[in-house]
C-alpha cells in the first residue's frame, strides 16, 4: 500500500466519524422539538373545532356528549332537544308561522281494542231469485238499483209446470165440489131412511179422495211459488194459462239482475239478487291473548279508508267459538247501522272495540304530538320560546291522545304550529353541533 493510499484511508474514516456524529445530535433534538409542534397543532384544531360547553374535545365525543341523559330527568331526551334550548322565533317567522296552544285537561276517554276487520252482508239480509222449474222469462218488473218490499211482483215467468199444475188444481176442485155435492145428498137420503148405507159410505170415501187430491194439487202450486193470496186469486179467475209471477222475498234492493226478455231459465240461474244494506257485519279477528276482554254488547267503531274520521257505531253481536290455529285468532261479528248507504261488503275496515265505560285522563289533541326518532314529543311555551318535551301517550279517540307520562294538567301544548317547530328545533341542534 502506497503513501497516498494510507493517507485516503485515513481522511475518508474522520469524514465518517464526523457525519455520524452530526446526525446523531439532531436526531436527539428533533424529537422533543417535533412532540411539541404536534401538541401545539392540536391545541389550534380544539380552538377552531366548536364544542358544547362540558364536552370533551372532537365532534364524534361532541355527538356522544349531546346525547347523554340530562341528570334528573325521568324520561329519556334524545337528539340533543335539551341543549337544543329554547326555540325562538324571529318577527319575521311570527307573522308566517301560526302557533296555537291548548290547556291540558283531564277527558273522557275508554281503553279500547283495535283489529282489522271487513265488511260483509249479513246472510239473513241477502236473497237469491230463482226459479226451481224450467221457464222462460215475460215480463221484468224491477231494474238494478230498485228498492223493493217484501212480496212485491220482480219477474213474471211463463213454465210449462205451472200450465199443467193449474189445469191439475181445477180438475181437484171440480172433484172436490162434485164429491163434497154428492155426499150431502146421500146423508140427507140416509137420514130420511130412502138412502142405502153402503151408498153413503161410498160417497164418503170419493169426498176424501177428492179433497186428498185437492191438497196435493194445492201443495203443488205451492212447490211452484204460489202463495195463498195467488191460489185464492186463481180460484176466482179460473184462467188456466202458463203464468207465475215472483215475488221479493225479503225488504231490499236489486243489486245483481241476470233477467233478460225471452231467456230461458232453470233451478241453476240467480235471476235477482236482492240485498238489505241499512245492516251491515263487519267480521274482526282478535288475537288469542285478548279473547277475555272481548263480551257480547261492546260498543265498536268502525272507520274504512274511503271515508276517513268517520265513524259508524255498532256492537259487538257474535263471537267465534273456534280458534283458528295458523294465525291464533277469533272472529268477532259487529252488527254497523249504515247510514247513508256508504259501507259496501267487501271493504276493509279498522275496528276499535271499546273495552270498558269513560273514564277522564289527561289527554291532548293529536295535532301536538309529533314523531322524532321512536320517541313522542310535543312543544311547551316557555319565557322567550318553546322547549321540546318527550311524552309517552297511550290510546286515542275522537281526535285525542292519552299523555301516559311527560305532561301534567294545566300545562299549555302547542297545537298548531308543531311542525314548524319542530323544524326550527332541528336547525339549532345542527348549528350548536357545527354542522349547519
């Protein structure tokens, strides 16, 4: 190795130690010096970041914070409605905005049962027209829409059956008459001692076969749709022609007509279908844990969708002695007056079984409580404002709600206006929370 190598070496070696050593010296004072600029940026962030008094810094600790429980309270406050504050309106949104307020009191109310039901017809107030016999349609006396009376004439028809049991029925009679003569002669010669017994007692025997084949000639006009009034008015016409005319069995109205003019019809075909709608039932299904709160008498209400808060009253006339598995539900029948002919059979409807007598609760009108993430809440005034207020509410009726917790007697709601309210509420919590 040469001189100039030796001396390389060497020079190289003290440039090494003397880097080394440089870099160890501010790496030693850097680390201090950074802990404290990042401690110092921190600090800054806090000071620009807004907070709730209290709170500990960082929005999502802020977020928590605001929805912790206020010490001392019995119901729960959620969504930040106590460090939402007072809700004010400016002059502005007075004059926009219509606030109305109501005096809680106590009312009558009754604790009540709600279930599904539907409206059907009540099976003795339908009837099906028909005709057991083949006949051709004469006459059509009423049109769908009509209202008719019981034993009032719907269809006349003309049947070969009639034709023949007519003819049969004054043949019987004629018998009958000529039996019945003959019999009196022969008694009244009996009587007088110029009459053979063996005469009268023939003669007896004919008037009983005559009047047996009266009553079945009678009862054959009845089998056809005679009544008694018809038979009296054929015994007077003594006309023997095809012609039945029937009657409306039932008080009602046509709803369904399949008669037309010259058809032909049987024992298969429903010619008229009269239906009484002043009655309606309307069948509920009750789940098998209230069965025992259900009694033969309560008073229902019953609301359908196409007429909405109005309610036709009627009581509760039938319930089922059969449980029905696959859904563990009762039927329970209400008979509903319907007036004004608005209920149809067929339509849904809410049914609210009154369980027991009025009895006066603290209640408000529907209008003052509002939804707010699975909680109730309504609007108190208060100096300066309206603070929200969490209320835990119960059954409702005639526009009313049960306040169960949240409210006392004599406190002032906020009735109309709610909404609005409840808008502003949302905007101070997002603006207290930095986000609005």
């Amino acid at each position: 190795m040469t001189k100039k190598t030796k001396l390389f070496i060497f020079i190289f070696s003290i440039v090494v130690v003397v880097l080394s050593t440089g870099l160890n010296s501010s790496c030693s004072k850097s680390g201090p010096e950074e802990k404290a600029a990042e401690k110092k940026l921190q600090a800054d962030r806090a000071e620009q970041t807004p907070t709730v008094p209290g709170s500990p810094v960082g929005r999502g600790r802020k977020i928590r914070q605001l929805n912790q429980e206020p010490p001392g309270q019995g119901l729960r406050w959620r969504r930040g409605w106590r460090n939402a504050g007072i809700i004010t309106l400016s002059e502005e949104e007075k004059k926009v905005v219509e606030i109305k307020t109501e005096v809680t009191s106590l009312r009558p109310m009754r604790t009540c049962l709600r279930a599904m039901g539907k409206v059907l017809t009540p099976q003795t107030k339908k009837a099906i027209v028909s005709y057991a016999f083949p006949a051709r349609v004469a006459e059509i006396h009423v049109a769908i829409g009509d209202w008719v009376k019981r034993g009032q004439k719907l269809i006349t028809l003309q049947s070969e059956e009639v034709g023949a049991a007519r003819a049969e029925f004054f043949k019987a009679r004629a018998d009958f008459e000529l039996a019945r003569r003959n019999l009196d002669r022969e008694k009244s010669l009996f009587e007088r001692g110029v009459g053979a017994r063996k005469n009268l007692l023939a003669a007896e025997n004919e008037f009983k076969v005559a009047e047996a084949s009266l009553e079945a000639a009678e009862k054959k006009l009845h089998v056809l749709g005679f009544t008694e009034e018809q038979l009296e008015e054929i015994e007077k016409m003594h006309q023997v022609n095809p012609i039945i005319s029937l009657c409306a069995p039932i008080d009602g109205k046509i709803i369904q007509s399949n008669a037309i003019l010259g058809a032909m019809v049987d024992q298969n075909t429903e010619i008229l279908t009269i239906m009484d709608p002043t009655i309606l039932w309307v069948d509920g299904e009750i789940y098998e844990r209230d069965i025992a709160k259900i009694k033969i008498g309560q008073e229902v209400g019953v609301e359908v969708p196409a007429y909405p808060g109005e309610v036709f009253r009627g009581r509760i006339s039938f319930i089922s002695d059969i449980l029905k598995e696959e859904s563990r539900t009762i039927t329970v029948r209400t008979e509903v007056e319907n007036k004004g002919q608005k209920l149809k059979p067929g339509m849904f409807a809410d049914m609210t079984i009154y369980l027991n007598h009025q009895e006066k609760i603290l209640a408000v009108p529907e209008t003052a409580v509002l939804d707010d993430q699975n909680e109730k809440i309504v609007f108190v005034p208060v100096e300066g404002g309206f603070r929200a207020r969490v209320v835990q509410v119960g059954m409702k009726e005639g526009g009313f709600v049960e306040i169960v917790a949240g409210l006392e007697a004599g406190e002032e709601v906020v009735t109309v206006g709610s909404y609005q309210l409840k808008s502003r509420m949302h905007e101070e919590i997002l603006r207290r929370a930095g986000v609005h």
